[in-house]
C-alpha cells in the first residue's frame, strides 16, 4: 500500500489587499511557518504556506524532486493570493527564502521578499564540530546515485535558543511539526547547493526590496551567508542581524521581532490599527 501525502498546507485571510506567500524550509513542512503566519495576520495580512513538492512523506520522495520542483510548487499558491489580492509577498526560511527569490525573478508581481538565515553553506559554529571537517570530501560527490541517499541528523541544539521548545525536539527525536523530516539526506543538500548557485547567477535580475534577517550566532549558517546573497541581489536590502536567537528565527525567542520587522517591510498597517476581531482570531481567543 502506497502511503499517502497529507495536505500540511494552511492559509489565513485578512481582507486587506495585501498578502504573504510563506515557504518553510528544506526537509520542513507548514507547520513551522505558523509563528509567523499568526504575527503577520494579526497585522492584517494575509497569509498562505504551502507544502513544497517532494516533503510531507520520507526521504525516498523527497530525494524524487530537485529545488526547481520546489520552487515551481509555490506557483498555485502564489496565483490563488494573487487573484484576490492587490499586493503579493514572499518570504521563507533558509532553503524557503532563496526558493521565493528564484520564484520572484520570474514573477514580476511578487513586490518584495523577506529571506531568514539564508544558508548557501553549513558554516555556523555547530556545523565546525562535525560537518565543516568533512564538508569539502561530502559536497562535490553529495548528488552521486550512491551518495546522495546517504543523510544526517540535524544536530542539538536544533536551530533554536528557546530551551522549552529545544525540549520538546529532544523529545520527539529531532521533528515536532507534522510532515517534516528528521534528516537531510545528501541528494537534497545537493540541490540547495544548485539553488545557491543559481540565485548567485539571477540575484543581479532580482530588483525587488529584499529584507534579509540573520542570528549572529546562528548554530547552523553564518551571517556571512545573508551578506553574500546582499552582495548578488540587484535591488534595495535591509540587513538585520538578532541577538537572541540560532537559526529558526522564525520560531525561536525573537520570533515575535522577526514577524514584526517583516510585516513593517511590507507596508502592514500597526497593530493598534487592525480590527479587534482580526486580534482575536489571531491569538486563539
């Protein structure tokens, strides 16, 4: 019996004409994004996360699909948004923040993006203990048919700074939202590998506003990362390094500021400005 996709995928809608295409990150699924979905719809935005081609099942289906596949899943989600919104965003988290550039540069109507942790490398200083090392015998050969099913655990502490939610992964071996993977395997890093190298090549082309958010001390990509892909773009930046956080920004201890900065890039109206029902339902109530 072929085991089946569930549909991870949720959408908000805060009738105000302008909305956000959120897009998790590799091995992740939607569950992650709804930090941040809640922030920005309680600013009055509205908010739609995919689930990207190739996740939500094992490794096996995901190691089927390549990062253009990844990046072409978003396309239904982003005409729904835009055939009842007067302005569309995008914004992701490592993998997911450079899949919505390389949708933007071929989508004119995206207005802006947001990128958190962009990861062209696993360079931050968890990764020196034990991949750094071996990272230049592993990543020429990570696509090879024999190779690029090999895969690795994400490390502790997982990304995030936030003990109680640090917990809650060491109790769940690594995964608590619902479809995502607990290892990476080579094939996959390959492909992101192929999409660094593309946004390097197609970033001058990229003239959209482009707000970059990066830990300082983020456990698995250095900032170096978001200056470099700062460096290729071809439009206006803003570059914001965080204090309190690793590398799930968007769900880590500074999760409320990473969703506030993104939804004042946007043009969101203050939040004292949104209607008291859009609060509500916003926070649960």
């Amino acid at each position: 019996m072929t085991a089946q996709i569930r549909d991870f995928s949720f959408r908000l809608d805060a009738k105000s004409g302008k909305a956000v295409l959120l897009v998790h990150g590799l091995t992740g699924a939607p569950g992650e994004m709804k930090f941040l979905a809640r922030r920005l719809y309680k600013r009055g935005l509205s908010v739609a996360a995919p689930l990207l081609a190739g996740h939500g099942l094992d490794e096996a289906h995901l190691l089927r699909t390549d990062w253009r596949a990844w990046r072409d899943s978003l396309r239904k989600t982003l005409e729904d948004l835009q055939a009842d919104h007067d302005e569309v965003y995008v914004a992701g988290i490592c993998v997911g923040g450079g899949l919505g550039l390389a949708l933007a540069a071929e989508e004119p109507r995206i207005k802006a993006a947001a990128v958190y942790s962009m990861t062209y490398r696993y360079d931050g200083w968890n990764m020196q203990r034990w991949y750094s090392p071996v990272a230049p015998l592993v990543e020429p050969f990570a696509g090879l048919p024999l190779i690029r099913r090999l895969s690795f655990e994400e490390p502790y502490p997982y990304g995030l700074k936030d003990e109680r939610l640090r917990d809650g992964m060491t109790a769940t071996q690594g995964s608590v939202i619902p479809g995502a993977l607990d290892r990476l395997p080579l094939g996959a890093m390959a492909e992101m590998y192929r999409l660094a190298r593309h946004l390097d090549q197609v970033g001058g082309e990229i003239r959209i506003p482009t707000l970059l958010v990066h830990a300082r001390d983020d456990d698995m990509a250095h900032p170096r990362n978001s200056e470099r892909l700062r460096k290729a773009l071809g439009g206006p930046t803003e570059l914001h390094l965080l204090d309190d956080c690793y590398h799930m920004i968007h769900v880590d201890l500074q999760r409320d500021h990473v969703a506030d900065l993104t939804a004042d890039f946007f043009g969101a109206p203050p939040m004292e400005a949104r209607s008291p029902r859009l609060v509500r339902e916003a926070s649960g109530a």
